[in-house]
C-alpha cells in the first residue's frame, strides 16, 4: 500500500513536471522587441528628424542675426553714451570683409587687455557684415564730446537667408533693428 501510495505520487510528480516544462515552452514571457517594431520605430524618428532638423536650422539662423544686430546696437549705444559722458570722441570701425568692428577707447565687456573687439562670423552670432552705409570694406562711425554722430545709415547683417537691418539716425545716433 505504502508502495501504490508512492509510485501514484511519483507519476503525479512526473506528469506536473513535464506539463510544466511543455507550458513553460509554449508561454514564455517575450524580453525585447520584434524587428518589425524596431524598423517602424526608426522610420518614426527618420521622418520626425526630417521635418525637424531644417526648421530648427532656420530658426538658429534667425536668432544669430537678432542677436547679433542687436549687439550692434546696445554697441552703438554704449560708444555713444562713453563719448558723452568722457566728453571726448569715441569711434567705431566696421570692417565688412572680416565680419567683425572695433570700439576705439572702450574697454571690452570681458574685461581683458587690448581693444574692444566684436567678431561677428565667430560664436554665438556666426553672422556677416554685408554692407555698412552701403559700402563693403571699412567704414566708420564716430560720435563727438556731445554724442552726436558724424553720419548715419544702414548696417546689414545676414546668417545664411536671413538679413536684418541696423538703422543708425544721422542726427541722434539712436540705432533701431527692422
């Protein structure tokens, strides 16, 4: 008795086992991804990345020559104000084909030795002078003792398609971006 009670335990034993083992088989949890999921997962990003990548691009673009023309001014700005307040005249050298202008007797902003220079081709504006006054080369704009500019006119900056214009009045030496 003892005997049929065990070899009945034993083939229960061997038949849950290999139940279990055939079920485990046939029902195992998946740990990763089909490769079709892979595929339509890329082809998401590829076309995302598409529309994304030039619209981006323009929109940097665009915000090198904001800043870069409003530098210009906040510059024209502090010259004039410096010549005032020093009662002494005070110029700025545009030269177009370098992209980059110099403040004569002003300190530069970073407090290093030398002059005050702004290069507009390198970071953060990655910009170029297209013409100053309308002209290319160096050109210049002085303001007296009293801030008055000796001229004014067009400052024209540009990063790939998008320029923007620095307006310099002639009689006020105010400076405004259109």
């Amino acid at each position: 008795m003892v005997m049929a009670a065990d070899t009945t335990s034993a083939s229960r034993l061997a038949i849950y086992h290999a139940s279990s083992s055939r079920t485990h088989e046939f029902t195992s949890t998946r740990c990763g991804f089909t490769f079709l999921e892979m595929i339509i997962v890329l082809l998401l990003m590829a076309t995302t990345a598409v529309i994304a990548v030039p619209r981006w691009s323009a929109s940097l673009q665009q915000l090198r020559v904001s800043n870069a023309a409003s530098r210009i001014v906040t510059d024209l700005a502090r010259t004039q104000s410096a010549a005032y307040n020093s009662s002494a005249s005070k110029t700025i050298t545009f030269t177009v084909g370098s992209s980059q202008y110099t403040v004569s007797d002003l300190k530069p902003l970073t407090n290093s030795p030398g002059q005050y220079v702004v290069a507009l081709s390198a970071d953060p504006f990655q910009c170029r002078l297209v013409s100053v006054w309308g002209q290319t080369g160096t050109q210049t704009i002085s303001f007296n003792g009293y801030g008055v500019p000796n001229k004014g006119g067009n400052i024209i900056i540009a990063a790939g398609s998008y320029q923007k214009t620095v307006v310099v009045d002639a009689t006020l030496g105010t400076a405004v971006v259109k």
